[in-house]
C-alpha cells in the first residue's frame, strides 16, 4: 500500500514545505525489519533531481541514527567533539565565529569548516573536492588527527556500548549490529535532509507565486549580484543556490576568484587533480545562510561580509588561473556605499530561519545529564 502524504507533520518538520512519499510496504526481507522509507522530493521551485545512492536509501530510522551520531561526541577520542561541534545548526552547520575550528585538545583546523547544506546535489566535498560522496566523506573527520583523532574500531566500540544504540541501529537496518559502514550511512542519510529552500530570496524570487517581497534594498543588491557589468556573482554562485553549481552554467564547481597573487596561493584543486591550470582553485561555496556562517573563504581571512565585499570591489588579484569572470581585475567595480549595503542586504536574505531552527536538525543530547558542551 502506498500513502502520499504531505511531510509536515510526518516526520516532523524534517524537510517543511517539501512533500515526500512514505511507504511502508517495502521490507529489507527479514519479518521484524519494516523501516520507514522516505523519498526526499526536489522542492518545486529548484530544478535538480535528487540522487540518492541505490546502497543508502533514505529512511526515518536511520536519518534519525544519523542525527544521534552526528551529535555524539563519543565519535572522537576523547569524547569532547562531534561532527556538530564544527557543524552548528545556528550557523548553518559552519562554525560561526571561528576561523578554524577546534578538534581534540584544542586544536586548530587547516582551513575553515564548511557549512552542511544541500549537499543532496553536490558532487565534490571539501574545499579542494577530494572526496565524491558524503559516504566517503565521513569516514575521515573521525581520524583526522587535528579533529576527532579516533581509530573507526573505538568508533564502533564505544557506540555498542551505549544502551539506546543497538535497537536504534536495529530499526535502521534490521538488527542490532554496530559497524563503521552502517554510521557513516546513517550520518550521510541525515546530512542528505539537511536541505534549505525557504530563505527570504526563496520566497521573493524562487516560489510561485512570491510569499514575500524585496525590500528596495534588497531589490538593488540582487540587481548588482546579477549584472553582469557589476557584481557578476551569478556567474560562478548561480541562481538557485541549491547546491554550489548550478546546471544553467554547466559543470563550474572549482574558481580562483582572486584572493591571493601567485606565490600566495594555497594550491587548493591542483592537489587533488595535479593539473596546474588548477592550482589556487576551490569548491565554490554555497551563499545560502551566508549570514550566519562567517568568517569566510576556505582559510576564513574574511571576518565579515562587507570583507568580501571589498574584495570583489577591489577586482581581486591576477593569476595564471583566475577566473575569466573576475572582469574587473585591476580597476575594480566602483561600488558605491549604497551598492556595498545593498549587496549585503541581499546576502541577508539567503538565511532560511526554518532550516537554523528546525527540532528535525537539533541536538538529541541537550537534555541529557552528562552533557558537555561543545569547545
Ligand atoms: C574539528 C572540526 C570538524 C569536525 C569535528 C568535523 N568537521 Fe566537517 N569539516 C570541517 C572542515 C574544516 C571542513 C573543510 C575541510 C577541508 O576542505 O579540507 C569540513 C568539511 C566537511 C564537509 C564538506 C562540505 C562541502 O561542502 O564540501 C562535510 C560534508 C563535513 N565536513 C561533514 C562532517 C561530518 C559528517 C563530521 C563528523 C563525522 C564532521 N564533518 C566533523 C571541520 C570539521
Ligand atoms: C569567478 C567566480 C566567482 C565570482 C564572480 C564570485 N565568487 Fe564568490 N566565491 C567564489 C569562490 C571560488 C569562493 C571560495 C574561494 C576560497 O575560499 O578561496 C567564493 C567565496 C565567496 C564567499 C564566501 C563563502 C564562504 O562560505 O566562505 C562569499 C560571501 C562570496 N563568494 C560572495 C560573492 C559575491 C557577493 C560576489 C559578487 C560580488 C561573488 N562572490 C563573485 C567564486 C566567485
């Protein structure tokens, strides 16, 4: 038997506003195993599909697994981070307010966290887009010796061990054993639900008909980000902000927008592709939530978004990769006060108030006794 049902209300609020299909009648085979399968819909207003890996479907009980285990510090060595302690939902899952984050034993990161949004249509991860999936993705930041400096065998020891963890793990995926496979699918089936799509700039220009309006402000910034002589953001940001790239201008995911001259650079892509028409290229990253997720760029020098700003104002520095849509390298785009405050204004309006405070994203563990509280 199949049921359409609307997602609000059924699975709380994980995805609001977006329908999804719940479907009980598919088994994994085995008689007592009958998880809730969830099929993640593209809201009605962004045009991509939705991939989701044949080896991980989406389902209540493991995107809820997922977020038990995203929070849970007992991942790293010494019990005191999670991936949410990098990852903050009041920041857009970044670190707000940090240039790099701190693993175990106080610790800095190499470069600055990155916020976990619509990775659903992403298809490169971390800055230099070394890894291809999140499930390959996840398996690193819990032995990563500047983050969780953990061993997957602790891991795995430690999470059979806690009392709740074996019938969660038995409701996701039929009985109660605990392996490193079944955390990080459970971790990347959450972070696939972590989808922003109901910003200010959403419900002014993506959602028909518009359930808000610009503010005149607001109004000149987004004119400035997508005109072409001017700010020319959309060039590499895209128009939907779905995910970093957008299908309208093809497969751009990596750009030197010109923050550092040569002999500066971090290598950024060229690590990863060896080619040196790479070398100072990254991922581009989301706008969305960009308010709450600074400081900025992948070694976060930007404390600010006026920062940015500048440096887009400034036209950036000249390099054997910069991009061909930083145009104004060397004069600069001449905006005025207004055009900055405006920019920002309209930067403003990609945070989605749902998304940062949906309960369906929140920590589990805030109630519990022997909560510890992230560095
Ligand atoms: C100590 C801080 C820290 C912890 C803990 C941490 N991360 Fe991250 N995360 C980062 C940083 C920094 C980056 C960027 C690193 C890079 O590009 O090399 C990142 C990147 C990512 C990305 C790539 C996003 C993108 O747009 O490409 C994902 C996904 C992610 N982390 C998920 C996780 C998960 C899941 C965990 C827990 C298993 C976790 N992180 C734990 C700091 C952290
Ligand atoms: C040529 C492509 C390109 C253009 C044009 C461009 N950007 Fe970027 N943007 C990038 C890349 C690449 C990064 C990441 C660079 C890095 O970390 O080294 C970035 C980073 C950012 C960030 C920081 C994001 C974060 O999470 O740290 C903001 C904010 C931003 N851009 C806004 C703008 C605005 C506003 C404009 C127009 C005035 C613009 N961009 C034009 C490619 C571009």
């Amino acid at each position: 038997m199949k049921k359409k049902l609307s997602i609000i209300g059924i699975v709380g609020a994980i995805l609001l506003g977006h329908a999804c299909q719940r479907d009980n009648s598919e088994t994994t085979g085995r008689d007592d195993h009958n998880p809730t399968f969830i099929r993640l819909e593209t809201p009605p207003h962004f045009s991509n599909p939705m991939p989701i890996p044949v080896d991980n479907p989406t389902t209540e009980e493991g995107v809820e697994l997922g977020r038990f285990l995203f929070y849970d510090k007992r991942l790293s060595r010494d019990n005191t981070i999670s991936c949410a302690c990098c990852h903050k939902q009041e920041g857009g899952f970044a670190d707000p307010g940090r240039q790099f984050s701190l693993g175990v034993d106080g610790q800095e990161s190499l470069l600055n966290s990155m916020a976990i949004v619509n990775m659903i249509w992403q298809s490169h991860f971390f800055w230099n887009g070394r890894s291809h999936s999140l499930e390959h993705q996840a398996f690193f930041p819990v032995v990563d010796p500047l983050e969780m400096d953990n061993t997957w065998e602790d891991v795995v020891q430690k999470i059979s061990a806690v009392d709740f963890y074996p019938a969660m793990f038995k409701a996701a995926y039929g009985d109660e054993n605990v392996t490193q496979d079944r955390i990080i699918k459970a971790i990347s089936q959450f972070q696939r639900t972590l989808i922003s799509s109901n910003s200010k700039y959403d419900k002014a220009k993506l959602q028909n008909p518009p359930q808000a309006t610009f503010t005149p402000l607001e109004e000149h910034g987004f004119f400035l980000f997508e005109l072409s002589e001017k700010g020319d953001c959309f060039h590499c940001h895209g128009a939907t902000f779905s995910g970093q790239t957008f299908a309208a201008f093809g497969a751009v995911q990596f750009s030197n927008n010109g923050i550092d001259g040569p002999g500066e650079m971090n290598p950024g892509r060229y690590e990863v592709t060896g080619d040196p028409s790479d070398f100072g290229k990254f991922k581009i990253p989301t706008l969305r939530n960009i308010g709450l997720t600074g400081p900025y760029m992948h070694d976060g020098r930007f404390a600010t978004l006026r920062e940015v700003i500048d440096h887009y104002n400034s036209g950036g520095k000249m390099s054997a990769t910069i991009d061909v849509n930083m145009k104004h390298v060397g004069m600069g785009l001449n905006l005025t006060e207004y055009d900055k405050q405006a920019l920002e204004a309209f930067l403003e309006t990609l945070t989605d108030a749902d998304f940062v405070t949906n309960p369906a994203f929140s920590d589990p563990f805030v109630n519990d006794p022997n909560f510890i509280p992230c560095p």
